[in-house]
C-alpha cells in the first residue's frame, strides 16, 4: 500500500510523478520467486517507464531489456544494462537503430518483417557482423483487450503471418550474417486472465512439432508480455499474480530442454509503483454536474484519452468522510482531456492534492509538452 507524504507534497509544483520504490522492489522480488527456472529470462520492456532511477532498480535486480526503438537501446545501455541481455523489437527499425544495436553486440533482434530481415542482413553483412535474431509470429490469438494494444492477430502491423513464416525461415538459414535464434510473440496488453496465455501456449507447441518434423529446432522461445494490473485497486492488489502467469507457461508450454524461455515485461513491473499527483485548480459548478478542474491534463497521462482507460483517484488532502460526484478534468483545449466521470470523492476543494493511482506505465514515459506545457518531473520514496 502507497502512503503519500502529503505534507511534504504541499510544497511542491505540481502536477508531477511520485513513484515508492518499496512496492517496485517487492514487485521484482515476486518477478525474482516466480520465474526462478535456469531457462527462464525476465526482460523488462523498457517502453513502460525509462525514469533513470527505475530503470537502475531493475538493472540492480538482473532483468534484462526489451527495447523498441534506439533511443531506448541507448538508454538501456546508459542505465548500465548488459548488452548481452538486450532485445530488440518494433516494426519500423531504422538503419542508424540496427547500427546501432550491432555496435553494442546486443543479445538479440525480434525481426516482424521479410523486409527487414533483408535490411538487417545488409547491415550486418556491411559492419562483418551476425545479427541474432528472433521472428515475431502472429499466432492469431485474441487477447480480449482494448484494440489499440491487441497485437496479435493476422492482421495487426505487427509480426509475420503465420502463412508466411516458412518462406521467412528459408530465408532465414540462407542469409550468410543470420543467426535464427528462435520465436517471439506477443498477443497484447493488459491481459488479466491465464486463457489468452494458455491458448498461445498451444500455438507455440504446434508450431514446434510442425517445424521439428521438418527438421527446423529453436534455440529460444519468446512469449513477450503482457500481463495486467488492477486498476481499480492498487492498494488492495498492489503486486500481479505473478505465480499463475509463470506457471501458465511452465504447464502449457512444452519447452524442449535446451530452450531458453524468454519473457518481456512492462506494465507490470512499474504499473503499481507510480501516481501522477495534481492540484485542483478550481471547482467548477455546472448545470448537472461539478468539475474538478485539475493542472494536470493528457500532456502527464494520456492513457485515459488515448486508450478511454481509468486509473483510481484519490483526494489527499480533504478531511470529511462526506462526498460529492465531480468530473476530474484537466487543462488542455482538448475535450478528451478528462481522467474520470462523476467520480466520487470527498468534498474538494481549491488546492486539494490528488492521486491518479497505478501510473508507473505509459504514464511519464508518454508524457508531451502539447500546448507548450512542461514535462512532468519525479519524486521517489525513501
């Protein structure tokens, strides 16, 4: 359970970010107990919060790196990650990015395109280098959950088809500076349920006999991420059930003994750790309805205009146990810059401090300056 020192908060410029390092330890020691298998790997994905004094807790706690783009190969590697547990995914890699990750030797490139599996070979073949690589497969699993973070399916802009995966693979073993490594994949996001899991388990376990039969063995499997968090509420379930996810893999999955196991996880590490922490501005009195207008807006928090998701508000400051209902709205010229509707609070007022709860993902790390506003900055717990 997060306890806010509000007092100190009182005096400082909002709205910012104030993450307890306490629920993030506790979070990788469950991450640590749970997938303690010699063939298992935790990789974080990076893409979920790359505050530098998260990213060096992690690092502390022997997570590799899951990295989309190069700037977070970069920062990866800044945070003092070792290459050698550095992967690399995203649809798009430029050829200053696949340099990039070539120089540094990192572990691996999760490849979604023929495309760029030509491009990489280019380079690599250009640098004298081999590119490790592992094909992203859509194994056409739905994971049930919002449609901009469902990436598994045939026809998401992610990840090779499963039609097209054997010419893929020939190309694959011909290409003299490819190394196939294995197989990723990655269904989704926020996944709260085990059968999504389990069903691409059984994906997973056909394509091995099918390419076993025909004489093709893998290194490694990648099952990316994707677990959830509760939203609604963080204090109560504060940690995922990191248990059953790993034990969805260790019962479904028929991994061959000398395959690695590879995992990349976000949201579910840093998802519970961070609150995005803003001052009302006024209290606005409609026809039906009151506004809490917050300094707060979607530039800090996208996640509910993007994604119309919703994370727990919380009064701080407010001292009555009465309540009142408020639309929580923020202050850019945009209508979809609001965090909740005739949410319940405590009576606010003017000055009042809040808590949008179960912010350490995709919170400050998408955070803009749209409308000329400052980046949000960070305050940890001792």
């Amino acid at each position: 359970m997060t306890i806010f020192p509000v007092k100190e908060f009182e005096n400082i410029p909002t709205p910012f970010y104030y993450y307890d390092l306490n629920i993030l330890r506790e979070t990788l020691n469950e991450v640590a107990k749970h997938s303690s298998r010699d063939n298992y790997h935790v990789h974080y994905a990076i893409k979920a919060n790359a505050n530098p004094q998260i990213l060096s807790i992690i690092r502390d706690a022997h997570l590799g790196v899951d990295c989309v783009s190069g700037g977070e190969v970069q920062a990866a590697l800044n945070a003092g990650f070792s290459p050698d547990k550095i992967v690399f995914a995203g649809v798009g890699k430029s050829d200053w990015e696949i340099k990039l990750a070539l120089e540094n030797n990192i572990s691996c490139f999760n490849v979604e395109s023929e495309a760029e599996l030509e491009v990489i070979q280019e380079i690599a073949q250009s640098m004298d280098k081999s590119a490790t690589v592992a094909l992203r497969v859509n194994p056409n699993v739905d994971a049930h959950t919002h449609h901009y973070i469902t990436t598994g399916l045939a026809e998401n802009k992610f990840g090779i088809n499963l039609e097209m995966l054997d010419h893929i693979i020939e190309r694959c073993i011909i290409l003299p500076n490819i190394n196939l490594q294995g197989l990723h994949f990655h269904i989704g996001s926020q996944i709260t349920e085990t059968e999504p899991f389990k069903k691409l388990c059984l994906k997973i376990n056909e394509l091995q006999s099918h390419y076993e039969n025909i004489g093709i063995k893998f290194n490694s499997i990648n099952v990316g991420g994707g677990l959830g968090i509760d939203y609604d509420n963080p204090d109560e379930n504060p940690i995922p059930n990191f248990k059953d996810y790993f034990e969805t893999f260790h019962n479904n999955l028929e991994l061959r003994p000398w395959q690695q196991l590879h995992f990349e996880l976000g949201r579910s590490i840093v998802g519970q750790c961070g609150s995005l922490i803003t001052r009302v501005l006024y209290v606005k009195e409609g026809v039906k309805k009151k506004f809490a207008i917050v300094d707060a807006g979607f530039t800090e928090l996208i996640r509910p205009a993007l994604y119309q998701a919703h994370h727990n508000i919380e009064n701080l400051s407010s001292k009555t146990t009465d309540t009142e209902h408020y639309d929580v709205v923020g202050p850019i010229c945009e209508s979809s810059d609001r965090f909740g509707e005739s949410e319940i609070l405590p009576i606010t007022s003017r000055g009042d401090l809040l808590a949008l709860r179960s912010a350490g993902a995709y919170g400050e790390i998408m955070a803009s300056q749209y409308n000329c506003r400052n980046l949000p900055k960070s305050l940890f717990s001792e």
